[in-house]
C-alpha cells in the first residue's frame, strides 16, 4: 500500500480584502486611484464600472487610474473580481469632485438709511463643496449679524 502526498493546492474563489472606501472626494485635476483588493486562486481577472456602466475589460489590473480628474467624472465606482471557481462584486466607492468655479470679483454698491441693514446678494458661485464665504468691508473682515 502506498500513501501519496497531493502538492497540487485546492483551487479558491475570489474574495476581497479590506473594506474598501466609501468615498472619496478628490480635487479636479488631481490623478484618482482605486484599488480592489482581491485574494483567491491566480490568474485573478479585475473589470470596473463607473455608474453601471463597464468602464475596463476583465484584465488583471487591480487599480482604476484617472490622471486628470474631470467634474464629470464624479460618480459610483465598482471593481468585480473572477477567476475559475467564480466571481465577486466589491462594494462601490462614490468619488466626488471638489471644484471652486469662476468668482466675480465685481464691486457691489448699495445705499441705505443710516442705521438700517444693507443686504447684499452672493454672486453665483458654482463650486463643490459649498464654499464658505467671508465678507470684508474697508479690508476688514465683516463679522455676520455684528452691528
């Protein structure tokens, strides 16, 4: 009777590692990098979505670059993983833009009885994340509902 030793190691489906981030805001114009970390038998395939829309191929690359970020580029990222014994969907990752759009700097000139408020309109200010605003009067920083 002979007793064999098997060397040949049991095939494993893929499975994530880590948790993966929920989301991310990312300046415009600055590069983005996802990663999907995957474990299970090789050759592990990686393919990414971008708002449900197949953005790659099935290939091994782990990581979604980005170079230069674009607004439109802001979404719901997802990697899936597959190799021979199935496949595995990672969580998504939302990435978000932050840009500061074009401010008018225009003068605003307003009269008003002595002693009354002046109200003064923000121009539109297209950006993400809202951003805060400070008012100055004479170069001096206005300090809100100071009389």
């Amino acid at each position: 009777m002979e007793w064999g030793i098997s060397t040949e190691s049991p095939e494993v489906a893929p499975y994530l590692r880590g948790a993966g981030r929920g989301q991310q805001v990312v300046l415009e114009g600055n590069r983005l990098v996802l990663t999907c970390l995957a474990g299970g038998s090789w050759p592990l395939q990686y393919r990414w979505t971008f708002n449900n829309i197949n953005v790659t191929d099935w290939a091994p690359q782990y990581r979604l670059a980005i170079p230069s970020l674009k607004r439109t580029d802001a979404g719901l990222y997802q990697c899936m993983v597959r190799n021979r014994m199935g496949a595995v969907i990672h969580r998504k990752t939302e990435v978000q833009v932050a840009f500061l759009g074009t401010f008018s700097a225009e003068e605003q000139r307003k009269t008003v009885i002595q002693g009354r408020p002046a109200i003064i309109s923000l121009p539109p200010l297209a950006s993400f994340p809202r951003p805060l605003v400070t008012w100055y009067k004479d170069g001096h920083k206005i300090i809100p509902n100071n009389q």
